[in-house]
C-alpha cells in the first residue's frame, strides 16, 4: 500500500544546487561542533539542518552577517565565508538524509518513565510494601495506611527515608529500618511514581460538603482538589479518610513535625478533620506522568489556570480579588505584566519568602495559564484606603499616571500595572519595596525614594477608592487549528515545506522551535511575516506548535 505521506528527509528539490557538495564537507567541520557531520548533532540549542532546502540554508546564513538574526558565533561563521564555501557547504548540508526526532531529543526529560532498569530493580522488594499498600486490599481501606501508587518521586524518597531515619514512627515501617539502601529507596519511589493513582472507596462518616469549604486554606499547598502541583507536598486526593484523619490528627498532636503544616492544623476539631479527609478522599487522584495532552480537547488553558489558581486563592482570594489587606488583587491585570511578576518571584528579583516558595514549581505555562485565568476574572474594588487622605493622594497621582494612566488605569497594562482598586496596604509594601531594592526597577526606584510615608498613604488610599477595569484578553487558540490555518500556508502540511526559501518545521528540534519564535517576537530574528505572526501568540500557543512540529 502507498505511503502518500511526504517524505521524512525533504530531500526532493526542484531546483538546481549550487556549489560542490565534497568540498563543503570539509568546510562543514566548521560546524560540527555544533551541528554535526550529519546535520543533527543539535548541541549548544542549535537546530537540524540535515536536508534543509539550500535557498533557506543560504539565507539563514546570510542574516546572521548582516543582523538580521543575532547570535555571535554564527555571524563569524557567516563573516568566514566567501559565496564559494558558502554554497558548497549549504549544498553538503542540504544534500544529507538524516532522519529528525526532534520530539525525542527536544522533549523534557521524564526521568521516572525512562528509568525502567530502576523500576525492574525494585521488583524484588515492592510485595513487602504490596501486602500493606494494595488499592484493593481490606486491609489497607480499614487501616490508616495511604496510596502511593502515582506518588511523586521528590516527596516518596523524603518520606520513606524518614521512617528509616526514625524520624516518622511506625512499627510496621520500622521493620525495614537498616534493611533498604538509597538504591532501594530510589527504586521502589520510581517503580510507585510510574504506576496509575487509584482513588480508595469512600470511607468515613465526615461532612464532604463541610470539608470543601474548610479546603481552601489548603489550596495554597495541596491544591483546591487535593492534587499538589507542588511534588515535594502529597496529593490528598483519593486517599483513605481514615489515614488523612490520621495523618492530619498527627499533626495537630505534634506526632509529625511540619512547619508548613503546624499553623493550619492548630486549632483543628476531631469534627474538622473528618470532614476535611471526607472530601478529599472523594476526589479523583491525577498524577503529571499520566496526563492525557494527546488530544485536541486536552487543550483548555482556562480549565487549566483555575485549578493552578487554586493554590494562590487562598491567600490571593476568590478569583483573585484579595480580601486581606496587604495581598494585591490578581485581577484587572494584564496576561503578560502578571506572567512577568510571578517570574520576577521565581528568579529573587521580587523578594517575598512565601511567595517565592509557592511560585518555585511552577512552570513558565503554568505561570501563563494562571495569568489566563485571573486575566479574564471580573475586578473589583478592594475598597481598603487605610488612613490616607484619598483627594490629596489624586493630586499627587498627576505624577505616576504617564506609566500607571488616569485613575490607575494602565494605557500599556502588558508593561505596567494598573493601579485602580488595588489593596491600598499592598501599595504601600509594593512601593517601598522598590524603595529599598527589594524590587528592581530603576524608574520606580527614583520616584519611590523620592515620597514620604504620609504620600505613600495618600497615593494608596486614592488608587484603592477607584474602579478597575478589566482588560482585553485573546485566549490562546487550539494549536491543531493555528498550524492548520496560519503555519502550513507557508511551511506546508505538517511542516513539510515545499518552498525553497521557507525552512522544514517537521521533526525539528523542539526548544529550537520555541526559541525561534521567541526571537522574532523580542525582535532578535527580523523577518516581518514572522514577526507578524509570533507577536501575537502566547507561550502556551508557541510551545504547543513546537511541539506539533517536533513530532511530524
């Protein structure tokens, strides 16, 4: 049966090659280093470019001698040749056949799942921890005895080291004290992290309903569902009632020692704890390793950024209009100001030890996502003054609105903030913090250090008075749809592209994939159909066309 794919390699060329293929295999050791011999070595971020069509190969070239493309060390390879060396080794280059597996050497390293040898290693000890931790197993649902299928490798391995230590107290897992190496350890979590969670009859006789309200001070750790997008806090979901109540008595007791879990245990009735364990252990466990991405309708960034959201709404809020004086409103922002200031906590350049803490594991799209979500969120005013003078605080605001607009209402909101019904103490933080270089602005700084307390106080009580607006969001689109209506006019079906001077996209790498476009974006590559286009895409939207593209 004919194959009426294209071809894998994109070696048919309809037009002549330039230049001697031999003698631009010698120039080509130039470039192995980075590309190869064979065009796919891909070190240092580098791109395939085995069998790409030379008019693109020449072109490329060329833009990085005349700063069309910015990278110093392929604008003096470009300055090193002459147009002889440069059509022979294009030509070496375009005439190979290597094959491309950008979706493997591009694609996140899944340490668990590609470490079978461990999970084949742990095969030999995993029954002694079956005959207490089995799903399925009477025992294990009448015990207090928790689910580690699908358990996260960062939590299992500290855990488990912890009844060896003797730090945790349990006299069945006492027994294994001095009998399991660090090997042993690093097995079993990989063979238990690779497993699909199964969710534990429901138990127990607490209020489901009641735990769900109580559940949101946990959010901010455990997730609003009991799954943690953090791997070093355990998923909640789906355990046994009867080990949660357990586990969370133990903490209120001071049986287990956790300075993230003292405070929001203190206090805790028996009644309390019931209800909380009834209700998560109604919830579905989830698990990253066996997420379903494949399909089309996987792709609901919305969906996604509330249940992200969920671990910043406690203290940021529902919906993110905060409630507590000192925490800011998340809403009336713009996507790209709020992805850039969870990322200034991500990198120290905000400093806020618990928010660096909670924000630390989160992935750039998760950040988006997030961002997506309190973006299309209705604002509200937080109607917090404090004790400033509000008519005295506008006169001075005629200085802050040619960034932050009239009324607190940014004129550039994916730059800078808008101000109108922010909490008037977190201002206040916010702009001292520029102050002292607790936040790294050089404009804000000068203006911060220039106002009194007193100005501070005026300037936060006329901004938290006025009415936010919500602004303008364009949800990402489903990636499938913009390859199939924006990307294969020009690169063609499924990355294959049939025109000489537009590049193959299939198979490519797929960090390669996502830098490009970043770079057009942030005007480093200047093409102005591609600039056209990624200027308006998302992160989400260009990391999943990589990704299309990477596995063509």
């Amino acid at each position: 049966m004919a194959d009426d794919s294209p071809s894998p390699v994109g070696l048919a060329q309809p037009f002549p090659v330039v230049g001697d293929p031999d003698k631009g295999r010698q120039v080509a050791g130039q470039c192995a280093d980075c590309h190869g011999l064979d065009g796919v070595k891909a070190a240092s971020g580098a791109p395939f470019i085995a069998g790409l069509k030379q008019p693109y190969l020449v072109r490329s070239l060329l833009a990085y001698g005349n700063g069309a493309r910015s990278h110093e060390g392929m604008k003096q390879v470009s300055e090193d040749l002459n147009p002889i060396t440069l059509a022979d080794v294009t030509a070496y280059y375009a005439g190979l056949d290597t094959p491309w597996r950008g979706a493997v050497a591009g694609q996140a390293s899944k340490a668990v799942l590609k470490d079978a040898q461990a999970r084949r290693a742990a095969r030999h000890i995993v029954d002694a921890c079956r005959s207490c931790h089995s799903q399925t197993d009477r025992f294990q649902r009448e015990q207090a005895i928790p689910s580690i299928d699908g358990m996260a490798v960062e939590y299992f391995v500290p855990a488990l080291k912890s009844y060896v230590s003797g730090e945790r107290h349990n006299e069945i897992m006492a027994q294994f004290k001095g009998s399991l190496s660090e090997q042993d350890i690093y097995n079993l979590a990989a063979y238990f992290a690779a497993r699909k969670p199964q969710k534990a009859p429901p138990m127990g006789d607490g209020d489901a309903a009641r735990g769900k309200l109580a559940a949101r001070a946990c959010a901010g750790c455990h997730g609003y569902d009991g799954n943690s997008l953090n791997p070093h806090i355990p998923n909640l979901a789906g355990q046994s009632a009867r080990y949660l109540v357990k586990a969370i008595k133990d903490y209120r007791d001071g049986v287990r020692e956790s300075l993230l879990m003292r405070a929001p245990v203190r206090g805790l009735g028996d009644r309390a704890i019931a209800d909380l364990a009834a209700y998560y252990s109604r919830q579905t466990p989830q698990s990253p390793l066996h997420a379903d991405i494949s399909s089309p309708r996987a792709f609901d960034p919305l969906a996604d950024g509330e249940r992200i959201a969920a671990s910043c709404n406690s203290c940021h809020g529902p919906g993110g209009n905060s409630e507590t004086p000192g925490v800011p409103n998340l809403t009336g922002q713009h996507v790209k100001y709020l992805s850039r200031a969870t990322q200034a906590y991500q990198q120290g350049r905000r400093e806020h030890a618990a928010m660096q803490e909670i924000v630390s594991f989160f992935s750039d799209t998760d950040i988006e996502k997030a961002a997506y979500w309190y973006a299309v969120q209705t604002p509200h005013s937080s109607r917090r003054p404090g004790q400033g003078d509000p008519a005295r605080g506008e006169t001075l605001s005629d200085a802050c609105s040619s960034c932050h607009g009239e009324a607190g209402i940014s004129p550039d909101p994916a730059t800078t903030p808008s101000l109108a019904g922010q909490d008037g103490a977190y201002l206040i933080q916010a702009t001292r913090a520029y102050a002292d270089g607790g936040r790294a602005h050089e404009g804000m700084r000068e203006v911060a250090q220039q106002l009194t307390d007193q100005d501070l106080r005026d300037l936060a009580a006329y901004y938290a008075l006025q009415t936010p607006r919500q602004v303008k969001t364009y949800l990402p689109d489903n990636p499938q749809q913009l390859v199939e209506q924006r990307c294969s006019r020009c690169h063609g079906e499924r990355g294959y592209s049939e025109q000489p001077g537009v590049p193959r996209l299939a198979g490519q790498l797929e960090p390669y994939l996502v830098q490009a476009m970043k770079e057009y974006q942030q005007g480093i590559r200047k093409d102005s159909a591609m600039v056209a286009m990624a200027d308006v895409l998302s992160l989400l939207e260009i990391k999943a066309i990589a990704a299309y593209y990477a596995k063509q």
